[in-house]
C-alpha cells in the first residue's frame, strides 16, 4: 500500500510541468515560511531594541542612585 502511494506521487509529480510544480510549491510552502521568518525576526528586533533601552535606563537610574547615596 505504502508503495502504490509512493508511486502515485511520484507519477503524480512526472504528470506536472516542472514550472509548475514549483510555482504551486513556492506559492504553497516558500512564501509562508518567508512571511513568517520575516515577521519573527521584527519580532525579535523589537524585542532586542527594547531590552537594549531598558537596559540602559537602569544603567542610568543604577548610576544616579550610586552617587546620591553611596558618597565615599
């Protein structure tokens, strides 16, 4: 059965243009997952950029807060 099923694909992807194949292909499976790299990765931009700024802030506050109360 597994076998019939294979051959059926395989005659199934000799059936169609190769051009078409991987139009169908790209526009199936390519294009998503490009999308959704994209996306992930502005996510994690964003998210970096934010915790950069945080970052820094605290630095700030960290540094006011040393000199006011911690006069050697």
């Amino acid at each position: 059965m597994k076998a019939e099923l294979l051959n059926e694909f395989y005659l199934l992807q000799q059936s169609r243009s190769n051009e078409k194949y991987l139009e169908l292909l790209d526009e199936k499976v390519y294009t998503p997952v490009k999308k959704v790299n994209i996306q992930l990765t502005n996510w994690v931009s964003r998210r970096g950029l934010m915790l950069m700024n945080l970052e820094s802030v605290m630095n700030r506050g960290v540094r006011r807060f040393k000199k006011r109360y911690f006069k050697f």
